[in-house]
C-alpha cells in the first residue's frame, strides 16, 4: 500500500488531523492544547467532506478513496481553528460533496 500511495503524489502518507490526534494521544501526550484543538476542529471538517460512498477506480484516478483523503487532508490543513469553527455549522449535514464546495469557496 505504501508504494501506490507514494505513487499518487511521490510523497508518503499523509496522517489526516484525527489520526495526528489520535497518535499522539496514544502516546501519552494530554489533548488539551490549542494544536489539538485545532486537529480535532480540522478533522470534523475532513469528516464531513469525505466521500462515504464508494468510488469505482478508473484509469485517470485507480486509487479514488486515496486521492479523495488526500485532497482532504490537503484542505482541512489550510484552515485556522477560528475558520473550523465557522465553516463546522455550515457544513455539518451537507453532503460530502457539497461540504467541499463551501469550504474551498472559503479558502479562496
């Protein structure tokens, strides 16, 4: 797996702000700071704009749940908390597809 997801972009795997959270959790750093405050806001976002449904491969994207986290990942990562915590209401109950709209719309 490692070497398709290299093969998307030359770059390794991106850990999403949840699983950022998450790891150093379990490494028994306290989750209380303003970055993991920030991850965690940053996650619900990715959350919310990731696909559910699942994508059928083809040959210009063979990899579309991959390429779907990483486009993701590559948003949320732009964000400021205080942008989080706006865009969040918003977005919340839209779907995947829509979420990303508003807040690509909002990093322009």
């Amino acid at each position: 797996m490692a070497s398709v997801i290299r093969g998307l972009d030359g770059c390794p795997m991106r850990r999403g702000p949840g699983d950022r959270l998450t790891v150093g959790y379990a490494h028994g750093r306290a989750a209380d700071g303003p970055e993991d405050r920030l991850l965690a806001a940053r996650s619900l976002l990715q959350v919310a704009m990731t696909v559910k449904e699942e994508m059928a491969p083809t040959a210009a994207v063979p990899y579309p749940h991959i390429r779907d986290e990483f486009e993701t990942i590559e948003l949320v990562n732009r964000l400021e908390y205080d942008e989080c915590r706006a865009l969040y209401p918003r977005v919340r109950s839209m779907p995947p597809v829509r979420a990303r709209a508003v807040i690509e719309t909002a990093l322009v």
